[in-house]
C-alpha cells in the first residue's frame, strides 16, 4: 500500500509554544488529507479536511485559529497547535487519500505532551 | 447521519481460532468500507478495502465481507496468532463524502 510519512513521532513542549506536525505522501499525490485525534482507548475524531490549495474545512467544536492546517502541496499537510496547552496533549494522526485511489492511508501518529 | 458499530467491543481468544469481527452501518449509501488495524500507539494499518459494488475481499488469512443493503461487514480472521492482537477499526465512506465514519473498534486478544 502507499505510504504516509508523520513526523514527528512524539514530543513535548511547555504551555504557551506552538507545535508542528508534518504529513507526507510518500510515493503519491495526496489531493485530500484529514486530521484526527485520538483519546485513549477511543476510536478517532475527526478535526478537519483538507485539500491541496484549499483552506481546511474544520469539523464542528474544533477552534480553527488553534489548530492551523496547511495544505499547499499534494505530497505535504501540516497541522500546528497554537499556544499548547495541557488539554491539548493527545494522539494526532493524519491521513491522505488521492483522486485515484479511493483507499485511505494514514500515518503513524504524533504523540503530544504539553508541560 | 451515518453511523458505525462494532461488536464486540473487546474478543479474548486462544491461538489458532478463527474469529469474525462484526461491523454495521446505518446508511447503506457507502462509496466503500475499510478494514484498519491499530497496534497500541502507533497509527492505522490498512487491511482491506472492498468497494460498494464488492461482497468481498481476502488478503491472506483475512477475509471481509460486505453486506451493503443490511448494513453489515465482517472481518474473518483464520488461524488466530498473538501477533493478530490489535485493535481492528471498520470505517464506511458515504457517498459523496470524502470524510470516513470510523467504529468504536474491537479490541483483539490472541492468548498463546
């Protein structure tokens, strides 16, 4: 299957920092790429669509100023938490999808820790 | 509005058992289902796609099934092994939606 690369796999900042996480296609054109977070032990919330070009449609509840999705190439996504706070801490993980395939791949997750 | 389920919430069985996993969907207006695996931490795995106009696919020891006028998958695994022990997703993609709608998922046990 296609690759999508997350990075980077965990890290931890102090409140009040911004963080980036960065999804990549591998060996595809990603036209679509999606935002989630997991909590533990829970399925996965959806934060926001984005294609390439266009501004990320976000998902109801889900504060488009502190999360800012960046999606200006098919092969790039990039989610940045503004002013971290601890709530914020979580499992986030991206996923693409093409207009040639249908078939959604996803990366390997970023774990967030905010101190 | 769809909604996905998946039953049951967590299986418990010895090596060697074949298992299904069950998924239902109330919306039959699916572009298609996939099968995802998740090991603790890490992202999803992707384990079979089967299109709307599919009943089935295998990859390997997996086999699922689409039933997409009762609202039903299933995932068949044969041969259970402890390295099967995951939590296994199902999500349906509704027609004319690029979004997924992922299940609850089912967390598998496979006791050597």
């Amino acid at each position: 299957g296609a690759v999508v690369s997350q990075h980077p796999s965990w890290v931890i900042c102090k409140s009040g920092t911004s963080v980036k996480i960065e999804c990549r296609s591998l060996d595809f054109q990603a036209t679509t790429m999606f935002w989630y977070r997991q909590f533990p032990k829970q399925s996965l919330m959806l934060m926001a669509t984005s294609n390439e070009g266009s501004k990320a449609t976000y998902e109801q509840g889900v504060e488009k100023d502190k999360f800012l999705i960046n999606h200006a190439s098919l092969t790039l996504s990039t989610l940045t938490v503004t002013s971290a706070h601890p709530e914020d801490s979580s499992f986030y993980i991206c996923s693409a999808t093409s207009t040639m395939n249908t078939e959604a791949f996803f990366g390997q997750g970023t774990r967030l820790t905010v101190v | 509005k769809q909604e996905v389920t998946q039953i049951p919430a967590a299986l418990s069985v010895p090596e060697g058992e074949n298992l299904v996993l069950n998924c239902s969907f109330t919306d039959s207006a699916i572009y298609n289902l996939q099968w995802f695996r998740q090991d603790p931490g890490k992202g999803l795995t992707s384990l079979l796609l089967i299109q709307s106009s599919q009943r089935e696919q295998t990859s390997g020891r997996l086999n699922a099934s689409l039933d997409k006028s009762s609202g039903r998958s299933t995932l068949y695994i044969a041969a259970s092994q402890p390295g099967d022990s995951a939590t296994y997703l199902c999500a349906v993609r509704p027609q004319g939606a690029q979004k997924l709608v992922f299940g609850q998922g089912t967390r598998l046990t496979i006791n050597p």
